[in-house]
C-alpha cells in the first residue's frame, strides 16, 4: 500500500441536474429533476426538499410544488463528460473512470511537478469549474475506498483530505449505511445483527462476517473496515482523443484573442500526443456561445500529425467558419481536440522531412527544455501580455 495520500476521488456533483442548471441559467438555484414519470437525476435544491433519484414524478412534486421537470438531454450529459475528462486526463497521468461524472486520479509523484495532492485538489475543482462550469467534489486518500468516502462526505461542492495513519479514525465512526457498496438489504442485515457502525464491522473476525453475508461481500467489508484495500487506480478505458479547452469569461474577445487561445490549446494538446507518442488525424474545436449553447467543427486530415504548428492551422481555419456566429452571439469557451489517433511514426507524421520543417524541430526544443527545467520554463512569445484571467488558462503552469 502506498504510503502518501496521492489518490484523488473526483466527483460532479448532482451530473444531470447541475449540466441543465449550467446550460439554462433560470434554473440555477430552483429545484430541478430530470425525467418525468420517474426522477432520474435531481438538484441539490430539490435533494433539500427530499426529492430522490428513482423517486415517481408525482410524489416528487407532492413533496416539492415548485420542482421544475426537464427532460434528459443525453448527447450533452455525453458532452459535458468529454469535457469533465478532458481536465482530469490533464490532471494526472493515470485516471480511472467509474460512470459519466467521477473518476480516480493517482498524482503520487507529481510534487515537483504540479505540486502536493490537496494543491492538486483545488486546482482541479478551479479547473473544472471555470472550463466546465460544474462543481465537483474531491476526496483524497491513498486507498481508492477511503477516497471515495471522503468525497461522499464532502458533497457538495467540497474538498476532503484524509491523512495517512487516520484512516481508521476517519472510517469507524461512520453508518454502515455510508459505505460505498453497502445497499439497503446488506444495511439490514448488518443492523439485524447489531452491526451499526464501520467500527462494529471492524471488531468482529472475519469468519462471523462471513456468515453474516457470504464469502465475498464478508471477506471483503472485512478488509475494508481495516482500511486493506491494495487496488491500484488503473486507465481502464482507451484514451480516443487528447483535447484540451479554455473559458473565456462573458468579455468580448478579438481575434487576436481568439488566435492565442487557439495557439495555447493547440500547444498544450500536441505537447501531450508527442509525450504520448500519439499522432490524430482528426482535428475538432469546440465553442460555447454567449447563449450557453455549444457547436463543433471538425476537419480530418489525410495524414496523422502531433506538430503544433498543423493543428493550430487547421483550428483557426475551423474558427474562420466559426466567426459570423462568434459575432452574433459571443464566446464564452474554446476547445481544441485531435482524434482518429495512431502511434505518431515520423515516416506518417511529417509530410516533408524533418529537416525541412523548422515547427516540428521547434516543436522537440520545447518539449526537451520543459521536460528538463519544467512546463514553465518556456512558452511562446505569441501568449505573452495578454489579460491575465487568459493567460492563466493559456501558459503551461506547475
């Protein structure tokens, strides 16, 4: 078992509910749920007043007069959880996905890099709320169970660290009831026998537990309730694209404002595929509006690249179609990815010899300078003396 707390439990915080509460700012701070017949998500507005998920539509509004129904909109619950991964995937190197809004993210080893876990923390909630507009919740431990509880119990909105050594401190006075993985019917057999607490749990052997309920769910409450949970956070899943995006806030931007974000996000996504060893051929940007309504404009390229300088092309070609509608109606966020990824080989990679292409050998400069003095040991003269609200988002950071 690890012995520092580099395990984070990221979280959004009600997924559904808070993208509609995002997308339709008169729903923001009313009591929301989504579905109709059946409550199939519900704000922290409607969760005060007792509205649950898997709760019939009528006996919600009962309890709540003024819930406000909206009907689920899956392609932008999909969307937003592109986003929501973009930024963990960003985060930490390892990230292990458990449904649409929540994740592990190991960042053991990252001090001198991005600084400690609980930094991490914060700056994750920060990201994710100002490029993705949710609230999230993070726990951090150094066992995924004890991370996991510690979200739970920090929602929302909230942040919890649990040193190492206080684990048992932490989990023992909790309700059986709490526990991740512990539903009605094991609560109640647990309570049948006089087993209120993960305390309880840990003071009676292995064996009685057992009995209690089976093999597996006793041998493993057992080990939990002892804070023994060797699970590594693994990337279980096949990384599809890299990307990257910046919120820009309700100011109007210039062009020349737009072309260094898009400079920005193109260098911080190329950087990834090339310490990756991914090329893509398939270029996307994505806009938010001013009216909170989101597009995309993809071109897909012949050959697969990870060079900067291609992939910033493409996206501003991408932004010149995007332009009358910027004009109309604003920016509010810009986001670059590169798919139909392939391991990058520079016989498919480059179209001319690489001597022959002052990018891609500016490109290995930077890399090699951040890699050895740090991501902010350089960054392009482009992105300099721009407002700093931007250039936060922009400039590689620590």
């Amino acid at each position: 078992m690890a012995n520092d707390a580099g395990i984070l439990h990221a979280d959004a915080d009600a997924f559904f509910a808070s993208v509609e509460q995002r997308d339709d700012p008169g729903l923001r701070g009313k009591p929301v749920a989504v579905g109709g017949g059946v409550v199939t998500a519900a704000s922290y507005e409607a969760k005060a007043r007792g509205v649950r998920s898997a709760m019939g539509g009528a006996e919600a509004r009962r309890i709540c007069p003024e819930l406000i129904f909206v009907e689920p909109r899956w392609s932008a619950y999909v969307e937003a959880s592109r986003e929501l991964f973009s930024v963990f995937e960003a985060t930490a190197p390892v990230v292990e996905g458990l449904s649409l809004e929540e994740a592990f993210l190991d960042v053991r080893g990252l001090e001198h890099v991005s600084g400690s876990p609980l930094g991490i923390a914060l700056r994750l909630k920060r990201d994710v709320l100002e490029r993705v507009g949710l609230p999230i919740t993070v726990g951090i431990a150094r066992t995924k169970f004890v991370a996991k509880m510690a979200s739970r119990l920090a929602k929302p909105d909230g942040l919890l660290a649990v040193p190492p050594g206080t684990e048992l401190d932490f989990l023992h006075p909790l309700e059986v009831e709490e526990l991740w993985g512990v539903g009605p019917a094991t609560a109640a057999k647990l309570h049948a026998h006089g087993l209120d607490t993960v305390g309880a749990i840990a003071r009676r052997g292995e064996r009685e537990l057992v009995a209690i309920l089976g093999r597996a769910a006793g041998r493993k409450l057992h080990a939990l309730a002892h804070n023994r949970d060797p699970r590594r956070v693994s990337s279980v899943r096949s990384r599809s694209s890299f990307g990257s995006q910046s919120a820009l806030g309700r100011r109007h931007r210039s062009r020349a404002e737009l072309e260094a974000v898009i400079l920005g996000l193109a260098d911080r996504v190329t950087r990834r595929m090339r310490a990756g060893g991914r090329a893509g051929r398939t270029v996307v940007l994505r806009l938010r509006f001013g009216d909170y309504a989101r597009a995309t404009r993809s071109r897909t390229l012949r050959q697969p690249t990870a060079e900067t300088e291609t992939v910033r092309s493409v996206a501003l070609a991408l932004l010149d179609g995007a332009m009358p509608a910027i004009a109309r109606r604003g920016v509010t966020l810009l986001g670059i990815a590169v798919s139909n990824l392939t391991a990058a080989r520079v016989g498919v990679q480059l179209a001319l010899p690489l001597e022959r292409r002052p990018s891609v050998r500016l490109d290995a400069a930077l890399d090699e300078l951040r890699e050895r003095f740090g991501p902010t040991a350089v960054t392009r003269a482009s992105l300099l003396g721009r407002d700093p609200g931007l250039a936060a988002w922009l400039l590689p950071r620590r």
